[in-house]
C-alpha cells in the first residue's frame, strides 16, 4: 500500500479520538458548573459511554501511525520520536491526574444507604472547582496542536 493510504488511516484513528474523546472534554467542562448529583452522576456515566471509542480510536492511531512512521522511512526523525513522547507524556498524566479526579467526583456524588452523601455540598463544590478539568483541556489541547505541528513542518 503506498504510503498516503497509511497516513490516512492514522489520521482515521486521530478524527476518531478527537471524537469520542470529545464527549468526555464537553461533559468535563460541564461538571464545573453542575451541582444536581442526580445530574453529575448522568454527565458522568455519559462521559464514560465513550470511553472504548477513545481507546479503541487511540490504538488505532498509535498502529496506523507506527506503519506510516515505518513506510515513510521516518523511524530516525526527531519529529516523530518526539510526538509519540508527548503522547506519552500526555497519556500518563491523564491516567494519574485525571482519572483519580474524576473517580473522586463520582465518589464525592454517591449517597449512603441511610441517603446522607458521602460528601458535603461544600466539598463537592470545591471539587467540582478544582483546575484539574481545565489543566487536563489545556494539556490535551497543547499536545493535540503541538503533534499537529511536528508532524506537518517535520522541525527536525
């Protein structure tokens, strides 16, 4: 297969995160100004319907990216080296920073069987105020333009 029909695929794969992993930014976005738990659990739980699309879309790029990578003879590029290392970079902090977050979030929402939360109304606010959503938009956003750009004017 010539070389275009890889790179094509790979930017399937990218189309295909930036769209399920979409959901999640969007229904993040939204928790900071939500304070219905009933409604936060839904945005939640909506948020989490996309989450094989993202992972599914994301191994689908990283192996379609590999294979162009490979047939365009750009395995020794720095360019290349160093998008997968922001991608990594970026896929930890999401699963360090932002997975405990939005863990807490749900943890913060339950309610006790005898119907006492499990946080005060104040405490889920402070944690529905924290920056960690926004940090995590602008990291993702950041790491999104700057592969874009490594892989479009190749710097080195």
């Amino acid at each position: 297969m010539n070389y275009n029909w890889w790179k094509l695929l790979h930017v399937f794969g990218v189309l295909g995160f930036v769209m399920f992993h979409g959901v999640s930014i969007s229904a993040a976005l939204l928790l900071r100004k939500e304070r219905d738990r009933a409604r936060i659990t839904q945005v939640l739980q909506f948020s989490g319907s996309s989450v094989k699309g993202m992972y599914a879309s994301l191994g689908w790029l990283i192996l379609f990216g590999a294979i162009a990578g490979w047939k365009g003879q750009y395995l020794g590029a720095g360019w290349l080296w160093a998008s997968i290392g922001i991608l990594a970079v970026v896929v930890g902090e999401m699963v360090l920073v932002g997975k405990p977050f939005y863990r807490l979030v749900k943890e913060a929402v339950e309610v006790r069987p005898s119907g006492v939360p499990r946080r005060s109304d104040e405490e889920l606010d402070a944690i529905l105020r924290s920056p960690v959503t926004l940090l995590n938009t602008a990291t993702g956003f950041a790491a999104l333009a700057l592969i874009a750009y490594l892989m479009i004017f190749k710097p080195f």
